[in-house]
C-alpha cells in the first residue's frame, strides 16, 4: 500500500474461511514498525478495529519511509498473523 505524507488512513486485512464457516475473530493486536538501513524500529503498539471478519488500524503517514503493520489475530484456539507492507511517499 502506498500513502502520501500526511494522510490518514485505515489499513487492515479481511479474513475469509475457505470452508464457508461462521467464525469469530476474538481477539487483536498490531504493531507497526519502521525500516532503516536494515533494522526494524517500533513505531507503535494497539489493538485494531474489529469489523466482523475485517481488522482495521488507523495509519497516520506522517513521516516518509517503509512500515510493516504486523496483525495478530485469534480465531478459537488458533492463533493467525498477518503483515502489511505500507510505503508512504
């Protein structure tokens, strides 16, 4: 995903089931972090917007680099995560 300095955005995932089950996500976390030179700064920690089967945070782009929004999510016993690769220009 690529963001513009300054904007505000909501970057998240939506989870399906292959097997058209109901399910509930019921529990969330994400952690953003910054690349430079090689090394992986955190930039902050939360709990996301729960949708139903979508998981959303708000992405402030207020600084130019690249993020990864890594997601954490329970569904059941099982726990699931996810990456995000975000730009902003």
């Amino acid at each position: 995903m690529i963001l513009k300095k300054g904007e505000v955005r909501q970057v998240g995932i939506e989870v399906i089931n292959c097997l058209t089950e109901d399910f509930v996500i019921e529990a969330a976390d994400y952690t953003i972090i910054k690349e430079i030179n090689n090394q992986s700064i955190e930039v902050e920690t939360g709990i996301p917007i729960i949708d139903k089967h979508k998981i959303l945070v708000m992405f402030d782009a207020s600084e130019k680099g690249t993020f990864y929004v890594w997601l954490k999510y329970h569904i059941g016993p099982e726990i699931y995560k996810a990456k995000i690769l975000v730009e902003v220009v």
